[in-house]
C-alpha cells in the first residue's frame, strides 16, 4: 500500500510547483520522522512541523509559580514531560531549573500518569499541572467532577485553531500549501474546527490519523486539491473522528472553562487561545486559592535556544546552534527537547534518518 501511495505522490507531485505542508501535531512529525516519510516523497515537497506541541509552548511563568509552590510544601502532581521543562527565573541564578531540580532541593513533586492518580496521590495540599490541548482537557475536567476541591489545578490548556492562525500569520499568506490537521485534537472539537482554514485562507486540509499510510494519503489529499486548486476540508480520519467532535466533551469543556486570550512560551499572548477555570469554580484554582503571579516571559527565549522559530515552523532543529550539541534528549536545555512531542527531541531520536530540506 505504501509502495502505491508513494507512486501516486510522485504523479502528482510532478505538475505542482515547490510545496511546503505542515502537519500540526508532534504525533504526526514522530511518525513522519520515524517512518523516513520524508525520504521517500518527492523533495519538491517540504513537510514542515507544526505548533503540535503542548509542553513546548507552556509558558515559563508557570513552571517558576509551580517550583515555588514545590518549596513552600505544597505537592505538584505533573506529567513526566513537565517535570523537565525549564522554567525562566533560573537564568537570574538562585532558583531551580524545572520541577526535577525542586524536588531534588527538597520541593513536593509526584509524576503522575493520569490525572485520576492525583485523587489517589499523597494527602496536604496539592495541585495538578493541567498542562495540554483540547485532547487532555475532558481528563481535567473528570478530575474537577471527581475531586470535590481536594485538588487545586493550575490550568495551561490551550486551544489548537487560534495558534494555527498565529502561525500561518507568522508565515504569510500563500507561504503554506496545505495542513495536516491534529487527529486527536479532532477528535475532541471535531472536523469542522478546521473548516475556517480553506474557507478563509484558501489553504487545503486534511484531519489525519498517524499510521505512516494515514499521513500518505494526507499528503495525496492535500496534492490533488492543491493540483484542482479546490482547497477544502478532508477527513481521512473518519473511524475516529466526527464532523461535529465529541459533544459531550465539549459540553464538560464548557461547564467548567471559559476561553481567554493566553501567553505562548515563545509566542506571545494569543487571542483566544487559553481554557481558564470559570470565576464559580475557584475553590479548585490554584491561581486563584494561593495567588499566583506567573511573570510574562512568553517572549522570551532561552539564551541561543530557537525553540520558537522551531514550533512555529520557521526554523528546523538541524539551524539551532545548539541542537545535539549543549542540547541533546538527555540533557535538554530548550522545551523542544523535553517533551516526546518536541520537534527537536524527535528529530535527535531520528538523528541519522534526516535530510536537509
């Protein structure tokens, strides 16, 4: 099937001019990456990764708040990947780099696997590090139905269509051929999320799975629309995804969340872009219950680290000066080299396997 997938890209791909294609989310880069697909297709067509990555772009205001907390004895429960990811007052000195380094300092940090652990976790007072896109919220939100306040959250959910239009934005117009857009993702908000990108921007997309033949047949989609110059919306993703998302998430999303403009590790704020628990449920915000400042470095970068430019798809791992050399999955210095979802820690994992545009 593969072999065939391949062919049809090649056919097609020889009456279109140069194309750059970006697939949203991290999944579809570790399997794009993993699978060679990139050595496989024709180099006329450049896949570029996307803003996929939800502990990349945490801002680092939020990890200082979460590391104090630590300290002053009240317990972080957090996803693995976040236990890494750098904060920013570190670089001042006198303050730990990320979670990992506050509980070896003595600071309450538990990884957990599931937000259900954290009712089950420990005893005092703690906080889930509700760190994700519109995929992880429903387990947040199955947290807050369950927890009866027993634990606060610090919520860093951001929402996927408004950072893809801070992207293409970034890029300019008709500087993006076509998009693969996040099958989880979509399977929350629904394939009609993404109706607004051929509509407004002319720009074809498809909701894809992440098996290497569901990313080919992503990339012929997006050729033969590109080539009838009929830029639309496909589901190739349909055993999971529905037009309309799944309701009744939605529907818990918005009991409990309200949308607001939010802070982009790197970005900048983005105009409705954040889930913030609503003003009734306080007794569960933990910004709110222990008065939180999370400092505005959404801007900023580590020094030499270009994670940003990475995430936005301006700039690949391969053009940071600091990639696989100071920066490597082992000791990471940049959050794009944290998370498994991180363009730079996939691209160190497939190291041997990349082409150079």
């Amino acid at each position: 099937m593969i072999e065939g997938l391949v062919k049809e890209i090649f056919e097609v791909s020889r009456k279109l001019e140069d194309l750059k294609l970006m697939s949203f989310c991290g999944t579809h880069e570790h399997t794009i990456a993993s699978s060679g697909i990139r050595e496989i297709i024709p180099r006329s067509i450049e896949l570029i990764p996307g803003p996929g990555c939800p502990v990349c772009i945490t801002p680092a205001g939020i990890i200082d708040e979460a590391i104090r907390l630590s300290l002053e004895g009240i317990e972080i429960l957090t996803f693995g990947d976040a236990y890494r990811l750098p904060g920013f007052k570190w670089t001042k000195g006198g303050f730990p780099r990320s979670l990992m380094e506050a509980k070896e300092l003595g600071g309450k940090v538990k990884v957990i696997y599931s937000p259900a652990e954290a009712l089950h976790e420990g005893s005092g007072e703690r906080v889930f590090l509700a760190i994700g896109f519109e995929t992880t919220v429903p387990a947040t939100v199955s947290l807050l139905e369950r927890g009866k306040d027993r634990v606060k959250i610090i919520s860093a959910h951001r929402l996927t269509p408004p950072v893809m239009v801070h992207t293409l934005e970034k890029h300019g117009k008709g500087k993006i051929s076509g998009i693969i857009a996040p099958g989880h993702v979509s399977a929350i908000i629904g394939a009609k999320a993404w109706e607004f990108l051929p509509r407004d921007y002319g720009i074809p997309t498809v909701v894809s799975g992440f098996e290497p033949e569901d990313v080919l047949i992503s990339i012929l989609g997006l050729l033969r629309m590109i080539e009838a110059g009929r830029p639309e919306l496909l589901n190739t993703y349909s055993r999971v995804v529905r037009a309309e998302g799944n309701k009744k998430a939605l529907s818990s999303m918005e009991k409990w969340f309200e949308v607001r403009d939010a802070s982009w590790r790197g970005l900048g704020m983005i105009p409705k872009s954040g889930l913030f628990l609503k003003e009734k449920w306080r007794n569960y915000d933990a910004e709110f219950q222990y008065g939180l400042r999370f400092e505005d470095s959404s801007e900023k970068n580590l020094p030499g680290c270009r994670c940003a430019e990475v995430v936005l798809g301006m700039s690949t791992p391969l053009e940071c000066p600091l990639f696989m050399k100071s920066c490597t999955p082992e000791r990471p210095y940049g959050p794009c080299m944290v998370s498994l979802e991180g363009t730079c820690y996939i691209w160190a994992r497939n190291y041997g396997k990349r082409r150079r545009g």
